[in-house]
C-alpha cells in the first residue's frame, strides 16, 4: 500500500512539474511576441504570470521583463531583474546597463502618515528619456499610493514639503507624519545611509 501511495505521489508531482513547465513555455512564448512588438504592459503582465510559476526564469524572459520594467518606469524592477540575468549570463548589454543604473539612480523611500494628498515634484526634469519617464512613473505612484520604495534618477525633489537629493549610493528615507512631532519633535524624518553592496561616498550637503 505504501509502495502504491508513493508512486501516486510521485507520478502527481511529475505531472505538476510537466504542467508548470508547459505553462513556462507558453508565457515565455507570449512574452517574446509582445516583446517584439513593443507592447511593454503586456510584456509586465505575462511576467508577473510567470513569476507566480515559482519556476526558474530564463535569461530571454528576465531580459525581457527589465526592458518592460523600463518602458513602464520601474527602475527597481528593472534593476532587481537585471541582476538575476546577469548570475545566469552575465553578458555585456546587461552588466553595462547594471553599471549606468548605480552610477545614475538611487535608492529612495518615501512614507507619509495618513497617505492621502500626498505629491512628488521634480526640480528638474531629466533629459534622458528611460529617467524621465521614471519620475514621471513615480510621481504618479506616489499621487496613487501615498509613499514609494525603489529607485529615482539623481537629482533633486520634494515630497511633501521636504526637499531631497537623491545620488548614487546613498539610501535615503524620508518619513512624513504628526506621529514624528510627538516622538522625535520633527514632522519629517529623513535618513540617509550607504545602499547596499555601494561604496560609502561623501554625505551630500
């Protein structure tokens, strides 16, 4: 009986396996058609099916899915998949593209208590149009979800009435709440430290 309960069992996680990668297959198909043609939100949305797999990604669909990240203005996602790409083929495009994203962006976090109301302005806006749709990206994700966590082009902003630089290597957290006047008697809290695997570079002023 155990010997019969044991080759189910195996034979049911054999046809998972088979059924999971079919599914891969599939999305990795539909991801390198609408990549082909550009269409950037379908690209993310294949990518997020497949990510829900729990199966290993290609180096094609990771690629893939930084260019969409890109288009759509994530560079922290764009980012995070780069670097999973690059331990499965670290090929030129993508170590040089890893390389212009530390020396051009940085890690930013910006929380506001009750987030409502909340807005992201821009100093200047980049010239470079992969930066410049990121901010615009998260301006508009900062207006929808009151905060955001990930990357921004170097430069200066404000959130919330405090006006911020971000830079390469630096971590910067930006706390907005009435909760900060009680505790620390300050409105906005802003932190900065090296981010992490960078070199720890001079504060900026």
């Amino acid at each position: 009986m155990t010997l019969i309960l044991s080759l189910f069992l195996a034979l049911g996680t054999a046809s998972a396996a088979d059924v999971g990668e079919a599914e891969h297959i599939r999305l990795s198909g539909d991801i390198e058609q609408l990549a082909g043609r550009q269409l950037w939100t379908g690209v993310e949305k294949k990518f997020a099916e497949l990510q829900k797999l729990g199966i290993e990604m290609s180096y094609d669909d990771l690629l893939h899915g930084a260019y969409a990240a890109r288009a759509l203005g994530n560079a922290q996602n764009a980012y995070d998949r780069l670097k999973i790409a690059a331990r499965l083929k670290g090929t030129r495009e993508v170590v040089d593209w890893l390389y212009a994203i530390d020396a051009n962006y940085g890690q930013v976090t910006l929380i506001a208590t009750p987030p409502r109301g909340v807005t992201l302005e821009v100093s200047e806006v980049p010239f470079d149009p992969d930066q410049r749709i990121c901010v615009e990206a998260s301006i508009e994700r900062v207006k929808k979800e009151g905060g955001f966590t990930g990357l921004l082009p170097r430069g200066t902003y404000t959130f919330n009435g405090q006006r911020f630089t971000v830079e390469p290597g630096i971590a910067l957290r930006i706390e907005v709440s009435p909760k900060l006047k009680k505790t620390e008697g300050e409105l906005i809290k802003v932190t900065q430290t090296p981010a992490e695997g960078a070199e720890t570079p001079a504060p900026t002023p």
